[in-house]
C-alpha cells in the first residue's frame, strides 16, 4: 500500500503535477551541470594533491641530496631550504582538504539530481485517466 501522502522524495504515480514538470525539468538540468562541474573540481584538487606530494617528496630527496645541504652549517641555511617542500606539502594538505568538502558536495548534488529525476519518472497518468490533482484522503 502506497503511503498516505506521498513525500517529494519517494513520490508514487500520479503523484507529481503536470504545472510541476518543467520546473521540475529545468532543476534537473541545472543540478547535472552543477554534479558535473563539482566532480570535475574534485578531480582538479586531487591531482593537485597528488602533484604536491610528488614534487614535495622530489624537492626533498634534491635538497638532501645537494651538495649544500651538506655544506650548509647554521640553522637559517637549513630552514631556507626546507621551507620550499614544507610549502608544497601544505599546498597539498590543503587540496586534500578541498577534496573532501568538494566530494561532499558533488554527492549532495548527485542526490538532489536523482530526487528531481524521480519525481519526473513519477509523473503519469493515473490507471483512471485522471491526470489533475490527486486527492489527498
């Protein structure tokens, strides 16, 4: 038995209202680019990261292994060349953690989209030929 009232997320045939359809329409096509746009930013921070742990691990194994790091005596001299990995290393703690935000996003809006796509599916004629408003009791 289908519930008393049926709620916009778990709509039933019949349910949805012919005047709803183009704006339901018109805020699934918005929600697609919206879920597209945010997976691509997604992407974009994680191969940021990526990068930055890379070039970090390759800045690191270049300064150690430079011959002025072994030449370099006081404690400024090593700070001045360790502040170059220390910075691409934040750069990626910092894409991870956009990551994390952007994917949580990108599944907000992935939900909303298949929310609107299921009141659209829900938008049929009923068995009578009643296409108005359904009663409520």
């Amino acid at each position: 038995m289908p519930p008393f009232r049926p709620t916009p997320h778990r709509p039933v045939p019949g349910s949805v209202r012919p005047q709803d359809l183009p704006r339901l329409v018109r805020l699934r096509r918005s929600l697609a680019r919206r879920w597209q746009r945010r997976q691509r930013r997604q992407l974009a921070y994680l191969a940021l990261a990526f990068l930055a742990g890379a070039a970090s691990f390759a800045l690191v194994v270049g300064v150690v292994a430079s011959p002025a790091w072994a030449e370099a005596r006081t404690v400024f001299e090593h700070a001045a060349l360790s502040a170059l990995p220390a910075g691409v290393l934040l750069l990626g703690i910092y894409s991870l953690w956009r990551y994390d935000r952007s994917r949580r996003r990108a599944r907000a809006a992935a939900i909303r989209y298949h929310h609107a796509n299921q009141r659209i599916q829900a938008h049929v004629g009923a068995a009578d030929g009643v296409d108005g408003e359904r009663p409520v009791a």
